[in-house]
C-alpha cells in the first residue's frame, strides 16, 4: 500500500497527510528518516483501522530466533527482503556479539563535539587575520544557531541545503551564500582531519554558483572614461577640503591598488622612505602570505599625504579617522560614501564599487606591459605553478619601484594630478 508521507522542506522532518472521514490529518512523525517514517505511518494506519488485512504481507522475521519466514512467493520473499534492509538501516539487526550492526563504532566519534566545540579548537589550532576571525566567528555561529549547535556526525549534506535555502529566503545573494558555505566546509574539514568526524564532508561540492557565474557576479572594472569623470580635479579639490581622509584614500587607491581595509587601516609605521629616496608602503595584516607586501607610493601624492600624517593625533598611530567594525574592517563607511559619489556622477553600470577601482588600476598595470607576477606582487594576489610557488623569488621593491612608477605617473597626468 502507499503510504502518503512526506519530508517539511524547512525542517527535513517526515509527515504524514491523509484523510479520515472526509477530513485532511497532518501528522509529525518525528524522524527524518524515511524508512522509519513509513514504519511508524504503518503504525498510525493501524491505529486508526485503516489497514487492509488482505494486503498485510504474511511473512515473519523473528531477530531473537534468527530465521525468516514467508509464503513461498517471490512478491513475498522480496518483501521479507526489503523488511531486513530496512531494519538493518534503522539498527534493529544485531551481530554475533549482540551489538546492533550499524550502531556507530565508539572510536568514530571518540569526544562527540557539537559544531561550536569544535569551532573553539579550530580557532585555537589556526593564526587568523582579524578579518578573518570575524568571517569565521559570525558565519559558524549562525550555522550553530539555526542547526542548535548540533554534534558533528548529525550535520548531513540535507542540512547544508536547508541552510542554503535559510540564508537565500533572508536575502543573500548567491554569492554570499556559497562564501558562507565555505567556511563551514572549512571547519568540516579540519574536523575530518583531526579525526573529530569521519566520512565525507557535508558541506562538499555545494556550491551553488559556477565558476563563470561566479566570475559574472563579481565586482565590474571601471572604464577609463569613468575613471576621468570620478577623478575630475575639480571635484577632487572639493572632496579634499570637505573629506581629507575620503580625498586621499580615493588617490591613494587609484595608485597602489590596496584592498579598502588595508587602506583604511593603515598606520603612520606603514608610511616609510626608502634609502634610494622614494615611498612605499608596507602591508603585513593581510589574509594571506601574498598580501604581505610593499608597494611603492608616488612623490606626488605623499607630498600631499605627509602633512595630513604629521598632524594626526589618532590611537595606535592611525592616518585616517575610520573605525573597525565588528564583521566589516575599517572600509566600510569609505565603500558607502564612494557609492554614494558613483550616484550623483550617474555612473552605475553593473558592479561599480570601490574595489573596482582595485580592478582597474591591476589592469591598467596590464595594459602597460608589467608581467603578472609583478602584478600580483604589488595587488597582493597568489601566482600559481611551480616555477612562480617554488622556484622564483618575489622581485625586489626597487625593481618595483623602477616598472611600476612611470605607470603611476602615468596614471596621474591622465586624471590631471601632474
């Protein structure tokens, strides 16, 4: 007979959905299993006499006893069959010694950790960022509050989808939520590798964008007529006197091509002068080791900057007014104000924002001939391949200084700097 069950798409839990006379019955069956669901809606048939006694199987299992019998068909024999299987799945049938054939093996689980416990000796083991700490922090605690901070071997890939379909009815772009997806892949797998939890990683293969679409929905690069409209000397001038800190982030950036929260972030220490007479400046909180790096600054623009440093009286020796917050860095009143500018300019065209000054500056490197490794030296990005990981060493910063400057310069006269 069908049994007319069905699994709560927000919860994952079995229900069963039936009429008695004339009158529709929802049920919770408490498990999300299917197997047991239907055997306890067999129950539930029963109770209510619905049960046919025509169409009930005649075969008989007796576990104690250890045979089976049936009525000599094959319907009947492949219905024993499926029974035993069943069984075997919900850990009725036992072994020689007694001990149900899959309960799970003590040393699988050997502390049992719910995911938050976990989280603390990830944290522990690992020597984030301060950025990264957030991402972490706020990303984990969420999946614990929604999973009720679950032990380890009850987290199932159907659970990584509910969160997936959580996090897209509050609002998040699909971006967002395969960046949140992988930090918890993340922490999963340093629980598998410490042996905190066996078997395959739920969160595995869960990402919802594809490569390209991923690189679709990533931020836009400007174009260099936009770049001459957002730095029109005119209303640059006017920004300096009305928002020094907003003015000299905005150049600096078009520049070095830092990240908005190294640039936001940046203390007087960070601002050096080489023995050959020039500036740059020296990057070490960065997510990753390619981020630690040293990237030259142009005369013009520091002789602008060094008296905005010389008067700044900020904690921990800090050169612009912004402030950390918890989740966002430093650059996120940096990042509003700058959308906030692309709107009077008119100047919204896919995903104009901050970064995408970022993005151009790199490919305006490109378009003058600086190689990729040099590019990714001075953007702080990883070069990939054995020659780059293993064999090469970074390029000394005169070196730097000498390719990247005239393109800077360059740069500059094209806004109408120089």
């Amino acid at each position: 007979m069908k049994i007319p069950v069905y699994a709560r798409a927000e919860t994952g839990v079995y229900c069963i959905h039936l009429r008695v006379d004339g009158k529709q019955v929802k049920r919770s069956l408490r498990t999300r299993d299917r197997s047991l669901a239907i055997l306890r809606a067999f129950k539930f048939y029963e109770a209510l006499g619905m049960v046919d006694p025509s169409k009930v199987r005649k075969y008989e299992i007796d576990l104690q006893r250890g045979y089976i019998k049936t009525d000599g068909t094959k319907e009947d024999n492949e219905q024993a069959l499926l029974a035993l299987g069943m069984m075997d799945k919900l850990g009725h049938l036992v072994s020689a010694s007694g001990v149900p054939r899959n309960a799970p093996i003590e040393e699988e689980q050997p502390k049992g950790l719910r995911l938050l416990e976990l989280f603390s000796k990830f944290m522990a083991m690992k020597n984030l960022q301060t950025r990264s700490v957030q991402q972490y922090t706020t990303n984990i605690t969420e999946f614990a509050d929604f999973l009720k901070n679950p032990y380890l071997y009850r987290i199932t890939g159907d659970d990584i989808t509910r969160y997936q379909e959580h996090l897209k009815k509050a609002g998040n772009e699909l971006r967002t939520i395969d960046n949140k997806v992988s930090v918890i892949r993340t922490v999963l797998n340093f629980a598998i590798k410490h042996k905190y939890l066996f078997g395959e990683n739920p969160a595995k293969d869960r990402n919802l964008l594809s490569g390209r679409e991923r690189a679709k929905s990533s931020y836009a690069c400007f174009y260099p007529e936009e770049i001459l409209e957002i730095f029109n000397r005119e209303r640059m001038l006017a920004h300096k006197k009305k928002d020094p800190d907003f003015y000299f982030c905005l150049m600096l950036e078009l520049v070095t091509g830092l990240r908005v929260g190294e640039l936001t972030a940046l203390k007087k220490g960070q601002i050096l002068k080489h023995e050959k007479g020039f500036y740059f400046v020296r990057i070490l909180d960065a997510k990753t080791s390619a981020g630690v790096r040293e990237v030259p600054i142009p005369t013009e623009i520091m002789s602008e900057l060094q008296p905005l440093i010389d008067g700044r009286k900020l904690p921990d020796g800090k050169i612009f007014k912004y402030r950390e917050r918890e989740g966002k860095g430093a650059g996120n009143a940096v990042g509003k104000k700058f959308a906030r500018y692309l709107e009077e300019l008119k100047i919204n065209r896919g995903k104009l924002v901050f970064h995408s000054l970022r993005k151009f500056f790199n490919n305006y490197m490109k378009e003058q001939e600086i190689s990729l490794e040099m590019r990714c030296q001075v953007i702080g990005h990883e070069v990939e391949g054995t020659n780059a990981e293993i064999y090469s060493q970074d390029f000394p910063l005169t070196v730097i200084q000498d390719r990247v400057n005239p393109v800077q310069k360059l740069l500059l006269e094209k806004v109408q700097y120089v």
